[in-house]
C-alpha cells in the first residue's frame, strides 16, 4: 500500500515536470521541494477526495457514461494548483491535457503494480 502511493507520487512528479515542458501555459517553478509537494497534494486528492466526489456524483457520472470524471480529475488539479503558488496552469485546455497527461502516468503506475 505505501510502495503504490509512493509510486504514485513519483509519477504524479513525472507528470507534473512533463506538463510543465508539453504542455502551453503551464507554469512552474522547477524546485525539488515544491514539485514534491505538489506531487503529493495531488496523490492525495486523488486517493482521498476523488473517491468521495466519485460516489457524491455518480448519478452524473452514470448519465454522462463516465464523462463527467473528467470534470472530477479537471477540478482535483485545479484544486492542487490553488494551494500551490509554485503551479499555474491557464486556460481549460491546459487543464484537459495535463489532466490527460496526469491520468495515463498513474494507469500506468496502477498496471505496473498488479
């Protein structure tokens, strides 16, 4: 369980240093300390909050077919980036693809393990 959510972090970092690189209009100031701790804002929004916005949710998520998790993953990385100053990301197409980019490392990671 603490290898899997430390290598979620890792790949949260990963795909934070790739977005800030790829993607336009994403902003970030490249220090250890902080892409650690945004790294881990974002495992943990992911492995805590997520679930509860999925089952707070889920009549939407069963009438859209499973879109409006994207909506879910969007609003979870906007959620770091408003309590880390170190992040800026603008514009909603910048949000889609880092939240793109966010998502396939950790299936990736989640493949990996099982």
């Amino acid at each position: 369980m603490l290898i899997s959510f430390l290598l979620h972090i890792i790949a949260n970092a990963a795909a934070i240093l790739a977005s800030a690189q790829i993607v336009p209009n994403v902003f970030y100031q490249y220090e250890f300390l902080s892409l650690v701790k945004i790294a881990v804002m974002l495992a943990v929004a992911n492995s805590l909050i997520k679930p509860v916005l999925k089952i707070v949710f889920s009549p939407l998520i069963l009438i859209t077919l499973g879109l409006f998790t994207l909506v879910i993953n969007i609003f979870l990385i906007w959620l770091v980036v408003y309590f880390s100053p170190e992040l800026s990301i603008v514009g909603f197409t910048a949000y889609f693809l880092v939240m793109i980019i966010v998502s396939v490392l950790n299936f990736i990671v989640s493949a990996i393990k099982n």
